[in-house]
C-alpha cells in the first residue's frame, strides 16, 4: 500500500503548495478542494473509513461551500462581473480536473479487489461511535456548545453592527 | 500497511505549507485557505497515530477538530466579510491597528 499512499501524498502535497500560491481565490479553492479529497483518499489507505467519508462530506463538501459564499459575496459589480468570467475559463479547471481524476483512478484501484487494499487493518465507523459515545461522551458535548458558539457569533458578527452602515 | 513515520511525514509537509502560507500571504482569504491546511496536518497526524495502534481514538480526535475547523471557518469567514466593508480590503496590514 506503500505505492498508492506516497501518489495520494504527492497529490496532496503539489495540490496544497498550488493552493497556497495561487493569486485568485477560485483557483486556490479548487487546488484545496483536491488537496482535501487526497487527503480523505490517505485517511482510507490508512483503514480510517469514517474519516475519510467525513473529510469529503464536510471538508469538502460544507467548508469549501462556505468559502465560495464569502468569494462571491465579496465580489459585487460589473468589474469583478468581468473578473470572474476571465477565472472560470475552462482552461483553469484542466489542473484540478487533472489531479482530481487521478485520484478518482487510484481509488477506483484500491476498491478493486486484489490490489491489497483488505490487508490494511480497517477501524470502522461502528468502533469510533462506540468509543465516542462512552469516555468521549463530556467532550462530544463540549463540542456541541463550542459549535452553537460558533453559529451564534458568526450570525451576531455577519449581520453587521449596532450604528455601523452596512 | 503504510508505514507511520511516512504519514507523520507527510503531515508535517502540509503543516510547513500551511505555515508558510499564513506567514508569506497578506490576503486574508488565503491566509484562511492556508489555515485549512493546518487544520487537515494536524488530523491526519492523529489518523496516523489511531492507526499505528489500531484504536479508534484516532478518529475521534479528528472529529473534534472538524468541529473546532468548521467553527473557525465559520467565524473568520463573518469577520472577513465584516473586514471587508469596513476597510474595503482584504490585506492583513489594513487590520493592525492592535500592534501599533
């Protein structure tokens, strides 16, 4: 599994330098989109399948959405409008398009059966609940407060403030 | 089996990217990105550390920091925005008020 984990660690590390480095913020988006997804692809060669259908769905999924809110929430008006037509040329998908397709053939590899993927000690979804649910119960909860904090300052702060304009 | 100082590796070259983002970008969306990046080093290397004894505390650890990532994500992104309407930019040094 040596071979599979160091294409997916090479992938997310070009992906994440390409991430860091672009100058605009949809590029650097789709590059760590990838990086994300060849991280999840990490998480199921090391037998964490949970974490690694979580780092899809939520890291993926629901904070690169968050991210394309605020881009296109910050670029109002007909110059960013013509920005903006310039970024999604179909040419500045071919990098992430790329990268994202090898990760999808290396995954569809691995699922195959006989790549050798079975050795590879799996600790299911069914364990990790069980575990967070009994001695982690206290700190599942804190999680929870930490959350509803969150949602309650990003609500307070992003509304705008008291005898502020906008 | 992959071998755990490889993924510990591999953690720690998203940790020097991420560091490096945040320390060499001035605009905060980026900064944000490179932050994400962090956040994935540090789950990955308790992945590693959940796998190389084959516990699921691992995991659960990783949990706990989606949660504490999508909150930050959350809050930083509303404060953007409210950076954003007040200084009609995103450059950090617009914002240093506090280290003068």
């Amino acid at each position: 599994m040596e071979l599979e984990f160091l294409l997916a660690a090479a992938l997310a590390i070009f992906s994440g330098a390409m991430a860091v480095t672009r100058f605009s913020a949809v590029h650097a988006l789709l590059y760590l989109i990838v990086a994300l997804l060849a991280l999840a692809v990490c998480f199921a060669l090391l037998g964490a399948p949970f974490a690694a259908v979580l780092q899809v769905i939520i890291y993926a999924g629901a904070i690169t959405v968050l991210f394309v809110f605020v881009v296109m929430m910050l670029n109002l008006g007909p110059a960013s409008e013509y920005r903006e037509h310039a970024w999604l040329q179909p040419g500045q998908w071919r990098g992430p398009g790329l990268l994202a397709s090898l990760l999808l053939a290396e995954i569809v590899y691995v699922v195959l059966p006989g790549s050798g993927a079975e050795e590879t000690l799996q600790v299911d979804a069914k364990a990790v609940g069980t575990v967070l649910f009994g001695p982690y119960l206290v700190i599942v909860e804190l999680a929870s407060l930490l959350l509803l904090a969150g949602l309650v300052v990003a609500w307070h702060v992003g509304r705008g403030g008291i005898g502020e304009t906008g | 089996m992959t071998a755990t100082p490889l993924v510990l590796a591999l953690a720690a070259a998203l940790l020097v990217i991420g560091v490096t983002g945040v320390l060499a970008r001035r605009n905060l969306m980026f900064v944000l990105i490179s932050v994400e990046l962090l956040f994935n080093a540090a789950g990955l290397a308790f992945i590693a550390g959940g796998a190389h004894w084959a516990q699921p505390d691992g995991q659960v650890m990783y949990l706990l920091i989606l949660a504490v990532s999508g909150t930050e994500t959350a809050v930083a992104l509303a404060l953007m925005l409210r950076v954003e309407r007040r200084f009609g930019t995103l450059d950090v040094d617009a914002v240093s008020l506090l280290r003068d």
